[in-house]
C-alpha cells in the first residue's frame, strides 16, 4: 500500500512538471512512470545508455618540483595516464555505475593496447572502439607547473579526426537512438560532428558539445543549431562566440588572468555578450565553467528547462542509490519567483552554482568529470540543476586524486557535496538583452 502511495505521488509530480515544461526545447520529454519503473514515452527500448563520441588518449604529466625553467630539464616525475575528454567523461560515468557507449579510435600499439585493456578491465563496451593498423594512437604529453595547471603541452591527435569518422560513427544509430544525451568531444571532425548530431537530431536526443581546447571549440559553428548543452570556460566561450558572430567579433580576444580575480558579476558582465551569441545562434543551453567561481547555467528566457528530463533517461537499479540521495536531499524547485515564470526569449537567464573548497593534488581532469557525473546524473533521471550540482561534487572529488579519474566515489559523500552546491544555487541575472 505505502508503494503503491509512494508511485501515485512520483506520477503527480512528473504531471506537474510536464504542465511547467518549456515547449522551446522539443528535444527534452517527461519520463512516465509506468509498473513503478521508468519506461521510454516514445520507444520500446528501455536500455538505453548515453553515448560518448570522442577521443581515447594516452596522457603523459611531467610534474617539477621546481619551478620550471625554459631552455633546460626540471627535476620532478612522468606519469602516465588513461586519458581524452571522451573517455575520461565516459569513465567517470561508469565509476558512478552507468554503462556508456564509447564511440573512438586506438592503434594497434602500445598506447593502443594499453587504453584498451584499461576499458576492458571496466567490462564495459568495446564494438564502438575502432581497431586499425593504420591509426597512431591519440598522445598528449603536457608539463604542469608547481600550481598543477598545464604550463605547456604537445598533443598527437590528428588520428581521431580521420578513423571517427561519420561512417563509422552511422553504424551506431540504434544506441544514439535509445541514448538520453549523446557527448561529442571538438576532437572530431566537422563532418564527424555533424553525423552525430544529426543521428541525434532525428531521434530527438539532446546533444553535450565538449570544446575540448580554445582552438578546436570553433568546430561548434557547423553543428550549433543542433546543440542543447556545451561547457566551455572563458577562453573558449569566447573563442565560440568570435567564430559564430565574425563580422561583430567580441571584443576580449582571451581573458585576461586578472578577469578571473574579479568578483562573479563582474566576470559575468565582461562574458554576458558571448553567451548571448551562441544562445541566440541556436545553442539552448550554456554550461559556463569558471573554476573557482563555480559554473553559469545560461539560457535564454527562464529556468524551466531545469526540471524537464531527458526522454531516454532510466532510474536503473545500479545508479538509485546515489539518484534518490541527490533526489530527497535537491528537491525540484523553479528558481524565479512564479510571478516572473514567463519565458520570453529576448532576456537571459543565469543560475550561478558554487565550487566546492577542494585540497587542490591536480586539475587535469577536473573539467571531463564535472561532464561526467552531470551526463550520468542526467541518464539516471535527475533534471539538470540536480546534475550539474552533482558534476560540481565529482570535479571536486577529482581534483583531490592522483588519477585523471577516481577508481570509486562515494555515494553518499557526492550527494551530501551535492547539496551543498544545490542549496546555495542563485539567480545571477534574469533581464532583457535587446
């Protein structure tokens, strides 16, 4: 009877919030409750799992333990790393107990060899992993400073872009079909790109755009009007937003170090008119990370997109521990007053959510899982406020490890760090852009 109680409660609150659901964002549908599980609205299939698309690479960190000096070697240590914005957001997903399909490229080499067995060991998927002789497995050797940022790198990528191709990625259009959110990593080529989000585009799947680097967040332009979410940081938030708009270029060609010292409104300030230009170019959602002043969510009109779910997402049993933690602890709310719900296109809306205080071991990585733990909060049927609050935990979890990606998590730990950042959520900006 108390089960019967609990779901009748669960499919009201699903029906109210399909009544405060934004009509602006079609890619995003009400989950229903039927037999108590979590069943797809539109499909019989309900395995469905995020697909990941991008590159799998062989990181190499020099760390000194001086202060590095050009021209010369530094003493310190090399350490090797399982790495790639894709596989790292895919293996962060799975060590939060989801299952991705990784869709990338390795060689047959030693790189190669050893990024696999690493994926094997996770038991996780291999056929969208693609073998050839051909391919030199993706290498990015970086040297970080005394700070743990990257001071200077080298990256052997260019493999990626030729083997992920939009062929192959075509052969897996049955899990993009099924698949709550497809990640594409800017490590793929244009056409690569737009493949994957057309596939995604045609079964209604929202589409996370990673612009890996400064220099390879310019690949948005092609796809943009099929992007529901990306994460850039300031530099390629502005880079993105110069090559969307050439003939009204932002003027702040990169930010200056000294931007990041500012206060939060200010920054926010400096940046508004560059997440203008992907909103209005056709992006819905910008997911603005700013390190150690947390992370924007930006979008144009008002916040109802913040408790609509992905029309593929499941509650699976692997992952309720950790959902219904966040759940009960991150209630659903709109974060405007109801007297000021209207969703009018020509304002922007901006949800400021804080970092958490962190013993600061490494910040390679940090980025990738933040991604990670939103995309699988996602999959596991949280709405994005929910998600990107616990993505916020992950990178902190991140950032005191040794590892690209934390082996484990803690559930418990990640839903009460969670709460900290959902409570303390704010409303940074809701106003006319025009």
């Amino acid at each position: 009877m108390e089960e019967h109680r609990a779901q009748r409660r669960l499919e009201s609150l699903c029906r109210h919030l399909l009544q405060q659901s934004s009509d602006s964002l079609p890619v995003l549908r009400q989950v229903p409750l039927i037999g108590g599980k979590l069943e797809l609205s539109e499909s019989g299939e309900g395995d469905g799992e995020a697909v990941i698309i991008g590159g799998m690479v062989l990181d190499i960190h020099a760390v000194p333990s001086t202060p590095l000096i050009l021209g010369t070697t530094s003493p310190g240590k090399v350490y090797y790393f399982s790495g790639g914005v894709a596989r790292n957001v895919a293996e962060c997903m799975a060590n939060l107990s989801a299952r991705p399909f990784l869709i990338s490229a390795l060689g047959h080499d030693m790189a190669g060899n050893l990024l696999l067995d690493r994926w094997k060991s996770a038991a996780l998927p291999i056929d969208g992993i693609r073998r050839h002789e051909d391919i030199r497995t993706a290498v990015v050797c970086n040297t970080l400073d005394l700070n743990g940022e990257v001071a200077a790198g080298v990256a052997s990528v260019q493999d990626i872009e030729t083997f992920v191709s939009a062929e192959w990625i075509q052969q897996f259009r049955k899990q993009i079909h099924s698949s709550p959110v497809l990640m594409v990593d800017a490590n793929l080529s244009p056409l690569a790109l737009e493949a994957s989000c057309l596939l995604a585009a045609e079964y209604k799947v929202p589409v996370w755009f990673e612009p890996v680097s400064l220099t390879k967040s310019k690949r948005v332009v092609s796809v943009v009007k099929y992007v529901t979410y990306t994460s850039p940081n300031e530099d390629e938030l502005i880079a993105m937003a110069n090559e969307l708009s050439p003939g009204s270029r932002i003027h702040l060609t990169h930010v200056e170090k000294s931007i990041k010292d500012l206060p939060l409104e200010s920054v926010f300030e400096i940046l508004k008119p560059a997440i203008w230009v992907l909103l209005e170019k056709g992006l819905k959602v910008v997911v603005l990370t700013l390190g150690r002043n947390g992370v924007l969510i930006c979008s144009r009109g008002g916040p109802n997109f913040m408790t609509t779910f992905s029309k593929n997402s499941q509650r699976f049993s692997s992952r309720r521990r950790l959902f219904n933690a966040v759940a009960s602890s991150c209630p659903l709310r709109m974060y405007v007053d109801p007297g000021k719900s209207s969703e009018d296109s020509s304002h922007l809306f901006a949800l400021h959510l804080p970092a958490l205080p962190a013993t600061v071991k490494k910040l390679t990585g940090a980025g990738d899982c933040l991604v990670g733990g939103t995309l699988s909060s996602i999959s596991a049927g949280l709405d994005l406020v929910q998600a990107i609050s616990v993505g916020i935990a992950v990178a902190r979890a991140t950032v005191e490890s040794e590892e690209n990606v934390p082996p484990t998590f803690n559930p418990q730990e990640l839903a009460d760090d969670a709460r900290s950042v959902y409570s303390a959520a704010t409303v940074l900006f809701r106003g006319p852009m025009r």
